[in-house]
C-alpha cells in the first residue's frame, strides 16, 4: 500500500513538473514570437499561469494533462504564427537570367546535339554580352558557337529571319520574349525551345532601413508574370510605388506606367528607355530609376508574381474596389462604375483589362491600385492577421523582398494593438504617348509614354507630405 501512495505522488509530480514545462515552452514561444502586442502578451502569459497553478492545485491526473495540452497548443501556435511570418517575407540572394536556344515548331532540331557545323544561328547585337559568355562556356563541351553566329540589330529582326528561314536557331534572352511576343503574337505558338541555360548572380541588399511602427517609408511593388521562380529577372509590368507613414495610418499609391520614357538609374550616360525594360537589368535598376525620377529615396521592394498574388483573394474571401466606368473583360465579366467586390478570377480581369476600358493602360494601372488597396485593407483585419499561415501558403513562393521578417511583424504587432484603419491615396504618373528609340532596342522606334513635367513633380511632392509625421505638420 505504502508502495502505491509512492508511486501515486511520482506520478502526480512527474505531471506538474510536465505542467510547469509546458508554461516555460509557451513563455519561450511569445519570446520568439515578435507580432503579438506586449500587452495582448501579458494577458496570455497571465492566464497560462492561472491555468499552471490550477493544474498544480488539483490532483487529478487528467485535468494536468488537459492543461499542459492546452498551453502546449497555445505555445505551438505563436511558433507557428512566428515561422509563417519568417517564411512569407523571402529575400532572395540571387536574380536569375535565362537563355534559350529557339527553333520553329517544325525544325528537325529537337535537342542541343542535334546541331551541326552548318547550322545558323543568330543574336540581337544588345544582347547582355556577359550573359552571352556565360552560355558559350556552358556549351563549350556540347556544341561551341564561336563562328557560327549571326548578329541583327534588334530581336525582331532575329524572329524575321528565323521566320523566313535565313537562320534555324534564334539565341533569346528570355526577359526579352514578352517584347518579342508584342511583335509577334505568334511567337510562342510557332516555335519551341531546345536548350536553356541559367545564370544566377547575387543581387545587392539595398534597404534603406527605418523603424516602420514610427517613421515613414516607400515600397516599390514590382509586378512581374513568369512561368519559373520569382528570381527570374523580368520585364517590371507593374509598377507601384506604396508609400506608408504608420504615424498618420496613411498609404499613398503611385502608379508609373510601364511604358514610361525614362532615364535609366542604372546605364552609363543618359539613357532613356521604358520603365518596363529596367526591369530587365535587375531591381535595383527599376529602384534607381524611379528614385531619379520623382526625386525620392525608395526604402524596400517587394517583387511579386502578380498573377500569383490576387490568388490571395481565395483566402480573403473578396475584395471591394472602385472603378470609374461601366465595362466588360475580355472575358466577358461585367465590372460596373462604383463599388464592384470581386473574387480572385474577377480581380484579375478587372487588373489585366485594358483594350476595353476608356483610357487603356492608365486605368489598368489605376485598376491595379484598386486591387492592391482592397487586398491592404482585408489584410489589416485582426482576424486576418492571426491567420497568417493561411497566407503565407498562398503567396510565399511569390514574393522576393527585402523588407524583412521583423519589419513585417513590427507591422502586425502594431496594426494588432491600435486596430486603426489606414486612410487611402492614390497617385497615376500623367503624360501622352508617341514613339522613340530606347536604350534596350537603340535601332527600333517602340510605343513610349512621355511622363509630364508638371505631374512628376506633383507626386515627388505628395510622397513628401504622405512621409511626414503629425509632429512636422
């Protein structure tokens, strides 16, 4: 008997000390955990201590394991919160560029091997002469090109000739296809692709870091639509700049049309091309560019697969944005002037539609805002934020940024202790169309968009305002 009341007591201490554990593992986990407010936290931590001096107060064995349960729960939870956070905001190191060898659909070429000593072979002369070395070594044991390369002015031309047979096999810098597809809609139809090579080069973190609950700061938001890995370097065909002052709760976003005829951050003298195509120089090469542009400091960038991102709506349910006309999709889908609220296919249609809605590429960038805004607002919802995994399952292999897992939980643990809403502005770069030579295609004139002076300076300004505190106004 006297060895049962024994045994009885272990037991019972091995279960409070398991009780005890399971208080320190959870005091572990809002430690790790950097989202929940401090005073959200105190509570937690306070009823956990509760829950472990009831459980050692009472001597039934299965109440002990319900609370140690419980709090372990509890525990994995804010770990779990905390690692979907770390894994949504993905810095890539390294950018990718991608170079094909194409064929038409019916050459007899269905492999690298298969060329021969007089096959023809052509690439644009503004092909990225690194790049190009880089893919000569790579097939230095396969098939050497040294002397059996033609050079056209332009990737265009290169087409033409695959076209009307002057050459069999066309070297493409993949970040060029879409332009080449603008030219040619067929491009993608008529031909296929027999060798592929990849070059990763590391990218330069240039975070221009500030305390986001407090001090103000912009986003570039680089929207891009690609088969492979958001590392792939690519035409920037959305272009958003989001400013955030957390001091006012006010965002402004600015839209720069992707045609825009800028001068280039990142080339040597003055070089103008479209926006878009710095996109095919790297980030930074689009940072630098908007910077020189509107006269500003771009702090972070987040470079998303846009596609990939409105499939987030699944799991907001919807979003309400706002169009100034009445029209139809390409696909048909009605969207109506005022409030429309929209599933993820919808919101797609309504960012992408352009060749049926009054002013073209200008309202689809304001129409891209509008998704963006909806999706901000769905996202600072507490019951939103404390789903984060569901989240992070939709868009973590779509987003490169460099604004940090900290930033980003600085965020939440702020928007989760005041609960204010954020204010909304919205900004669109003005200007006309024409036509001109670029940096990217020097020996092409290419649809441009020629940025007005006067509205160029009007958003430099309202990026200013929007970054000021109350304390400055």
């Amino acid at each position: 008997m006297e060895t049962k009341k024994r045994k009885r007591k272990l037991n019972v201490k091995l279960f409070d000390y398991a009780l005890i554990g399971s208080a320190i593992i959870y005091l572990l986990a809002e430690l790790y955990n950097k989202s929940i407010p401090f005073k959200y936290a105190m509570v937690l931590f306070l009823i956990v201590i509760i829950l472990m001096a009831i459980g050692l107060l009472v001597n039934r064995k299965g109440a002990k394991v319900t609370l140690a349960i419980s709090i372990l729960i509890a525990a994995a939870g804010l770990f779990y919160m905390q690692y979907s956070i770390d894994t949504l905001v993905n810095f890539d190191q390294f950018q990718t560029n991608t170079v094909s060898l194409v064929v038409l659909e019916d050459s007899p070429y269905e492999a690298i091997e298969d060329l021969h000593d007089n096959t023809t072979l052509a690439v644009s002369t503004n092909f990225n002469q690194n790049l190009y070395e880089a893919m000569l070594e790579d097939l230095e044991n396969i098939y050497p090109l040294n002397g059996n390369v033609e050079r056209y002015d332009s990737d265009i031309s290169v087409v033409d000739a695959l076209y009307d047979g002057t050459i069999e096999v066309m070297v493409l810098d993949e970040v060029f296809r879409d332009t080449v597809v603008e030219s040619q809609e067929d491009f993608n139809n008529k031909t296929r692709v027999i060798y592929s090579y990849e070059k990763h080069n590391e990218k330069n973190d240039i975070a221009k870091e500030v305390d986001v609950r407090k001090e103000g700061f912009t986003i570039f938001i680089s929207g891009i639509d690609v088969d492979g890995p958001i590392s792939t370097v690519s035409r920037s065909d959305v272009n958003i700049l989001m400013t955030v002052n957390p001091d006012t709760n006010e965002i402004l976003l600015t839209t720069t049309p992707r045609d825009s005829y800028v001068e280039l951050g990142c080339a040597q003298g003055y070089m103008k091309d479209k926006l878009t195509h710095a996109g095919t120089m790297g980030i930074e090469c689009s940072i630098s560019t908007l910077e020189n542009l509107y006269d500003i400091d771009i702090n972070y960038y987040a470079k998303v697969n846009f596609t990939s991102l409105i499939t987030l709506i699944d799991v907001l349910g919807s979003v309400d944005v706002s169009s100034q006309y009445d029209f139809y999709g390409h696909d048909g889908t009605h969207f109506t002037q005022g409030m429309n609220t929209l599933n993820s296919a919808q919101a797609l249609e309504f960012s992408r539609t352009r060749k049926t809605v009054p002013g073209g590429d200008i309202t689809r960038g304001l129409h891209q805002l509008e998704v963006i805004k909806g999706i901000i607002n769905k996202l600072t919802q507490p019951s939103v934020l404390l789903n984060i995994n569901g989240i992070v399952n939709k868009v973590s292999s779509s987003v490169d940024t460099n604004f940090g897992s900290n930033n980003l939980s600085r965020l939440i643990e702020k928007q989760l202790n005041d609960g204010k809403g954020w204010s909304f502005n919205q900004a669109s770069l003005g200007g006309v169309s024409g036509g001109d030579y670029t940096y990217s295609y020097p020996n092409q004139i290419l649809s441009v968009y020629y940025p007005d002076e006067a509205s160029v300076a009007e958003i430099h300004q309202l990026i200013t305002n929007t970054l000021q505190s109350n304390n400055d106004q």
